[in-house]
C-alpha cells in the first residue's frame, strides 16, 4: 500500500466517523424534540430516554451511513482536487481509477460489516426499543401472546386468544380447515379451551372442545376431553416468531419465517423484501460512492459545496426510490428480489454511464 493510499483512507475513514456522529446526533436532537411532551407527560425517567436512544442509534447509523460514506468521499476527493493535490497526483502517472481504488476498497469492506450489523445487531437494539416504547410510551402496546390469527397452510386458518410461552400452552384455540378445491366452503372446525405442545411426540394435544365436520348441508359434531390434532405445521417456537415484526428479526429468523409462510401458502412477498433488503442495502454504500467520486474529483463551477449538495440530494432520491420499489414489490407486482436490488440496479448502471465520462 503505497503513502497515497494510506494518506486517503486516513482522511476517508475519519470523515466517516465525523459524518456518522455529526448525523446521527441531529436526528436524536430532532427525534428528542418531538417526543419530549411524551417523556414529561409520562414521566419516563432520565435513564431509559438515554437507553432509549442509545438502542434506537443502530437504526439510525444503518439509515445514515450511505449518506455519511458519500459525504466522506466526497470531502476527501474534493479537497485533494481544490487544493491542487490531485493535479499532483495525476501528473505522476496515477489515473482516477486508480485514485478511486482505495476508496472502494475501504467502502467494500464497510459494506462487509455493514451486512452483520444490519442482520444482526440492528434488529436486537430494535427488539428493545419497541420494548421501550410499549413499557414506557405506551406506543403499539400489545399483549404478548394474545389474540394469534395466521393461515397454517393454503386451507387451515389457526386463530388463538392466549397463548402461555412458558408452558407451551394456547386456550381458547379455533382451528378451521377448507376444502382444498373451493376455499369458501368448510370442511372442518376445531373449537378447544386448550392446546398443548407434547414435546415427546412433537403434536398438539386439544382438551375439552369439539370437532365439528361439514359435509354438504349436514354437520356431525364430537365433543372430546382430549384429542391429537397431528396435522398442525406449527411449533411454539414458530408462534413466538409469528408474533415478532420482521424489522425485529436477524437474518436466520427471517429465513425461518419466509419458509414458515411459504410453506403454510401465505404471501411472503413483504417478508422475503424485508430479507433480500437486508444484502441489497449494505451495498448502497459502494454505488453513491462510485457515483458521487467521479462528480467530485474534477472541479466544477459552484466549488465543493455544490457537488457535496447534488450527490447528497443523488443518495436521497436513491433512498426515495428504493422505498417506492419496495412499496410496487409488496403489492406483487415486482418479484421480491428484483424489488430489493432494483434500486441498485438502476444507480450502478448511472454510476457505469458517469465513471465512462469522467475525465482522467
């Protein structure tokens, strides 16, 4: 590694940083203000508005980095060229692509980390900020474990009032099955007080209900103190899951729930988004910065300000796209993971056309 490079990725990384501090503090100023006829009004204690926005910064570091990244190269690149130190550069031999190489370099490897902490640590601190929220803020508050409606497969609807984690016990369990070639006529309905987990056996054991079975215009009813219904596709671990929201969940989790869903025949259209979102957007760093750099590096009328400001409003519009694709992908009209890389598609493919063009 050559001076040059050293020199570059120094200034680079530091900027970051600065970039990522300075960003993040004014949206928690920002966020702060917002919320603070909450805090008082629920006198929630000084200590946990600190936690709470110590959880709540991976999310906004995750939002915040594209923009930090850029505005790293940017500054970096566009003070080498202002103060002539890229004229110098260049007059020894060294093109713009290689000039560019240690910032994509460094960027890649940012984007490397980024996909761990995106995947894993993010959707932990998230975990505890809705905790938060629920506990202290009143916010979304849902009692854990009650009122569990889902499709277990393409004809069986499950729907659940309580459901005990520790005892791997549900009450008050509806379970109706359709029939399979007209899913608007029933076939058969369970109505139990309690469902059981036997984990011995791994089935479902339902206790004092009936079994209800449609056939035609005739219904045959059985009242049971005790029956196995051993045709059920969940686990209890896979109700705890269905009871998380996918921004909660790191990658594995959400891998476990686009089978669960693909499988029971839901649409996991929003769920796989969510997940192929998580690879797509660790990337976003690399293409503004393989955008933006070939902006920077060469002056332009309006000095560095001006360049800083179009490539910033660039990633913001990078964003905006991103969340409108997304938006077409959960309405099925876009296949997930199109909808997750459509955005880096199309900006790569600008970023190819303005490198091309870019003066050596």
């Amino acid at each position: 590694m050559k001076i040059i490079d050293k020199y570059l990725i120094k200034q680079f990384l530091q900027t970051i940083g600065f970039g990522l501090i300075g960003f993040t503090l004014i949206f928690v100023v920002i966020d702060m203000m917002e919320n603070l006829d909450d805090f008082i009004d629920l006198d929630v204690p000084f200590t946990i508005i600190m936690h709470y926005y110590f959880v709540f910064s991976p999310e906004i570091i995750k939002l915040m980095t594209p923009v930090a990244v850029l505005f790293a190269a940017l500054f970096t690149a566009g003070k080498t060229a202002n103060l002539s130190e890229l004229t110098a550069i260049k007059s020894s031999g060294v093109s713009m692509y290689r000039f560019m190489l240690p910032f994509l370099i460094t960027t890649f490897l940012l984007s490397l980390l980024s996909l761990y902490f995106i995947g894993y640590l993010v959707p932990t601190a998230n975990k505890t900020k809705l905790a938060i929220e629920m506990e202290y803020l009143k916010r979304g508050f849902v009692y854990s474990g009650s009122n569990i409606f889902f499709q277990d497969s393409r004809n069986r609807i499950v729907n659940i009032s309580y459901f005990d984690n520790s005892r791997n016990q549900a009450t008050r369990v509806s379970i109706q099955e359709f029939d399979a070639n007209d899913l608007t006529k029933m076939k058969m309905r369970i109505d139990a007080n309690i469902l059981m987990y036997d984990s011995t056996s791994s089935k479902w054991l339902a206790k004092n209900g009936v079994k209800r079975m449609f056939e035609g215009n005739d219904e045959e009813a059985v009242y049971f103190n005790q029956m196995t219904v051993d045709n059920l596709n969940f686990s209890p671990q896979e109700l705890n899951t269905k009871q998380t929201k996918p921004e909660q969940m790191n990658l594995n989790e959400l891998k476990t729930l686009v089978d669960s869903q693909l499988q029971s025949g839901n649409s996991a259209n929003s769920t796989m988004i969510e997940y192929y979102s998580r690879f797509a957007f660790p990337v976003t760093s690399l293409i503004v910065v393989l955008f933006g750099l070939p902006i920077s590096a060469n002056k332009r009328k309006g000095g560095l300000a001006v360049q800083v400001g179009i490539s910033i409003l660039a990633t913001f519009i990078y964003l905006v796209f991103m969340k409108v694709s997304q938006a077409f992908g959960k309405n099925g009209a876009l296949d997930p993971l199109l909808t997750a890389w459509l955005a880096n598609i199309v900006f790569l493919a600008a970023a190819l056309i303005n490198l091309l063009k870019m003066r050596q």
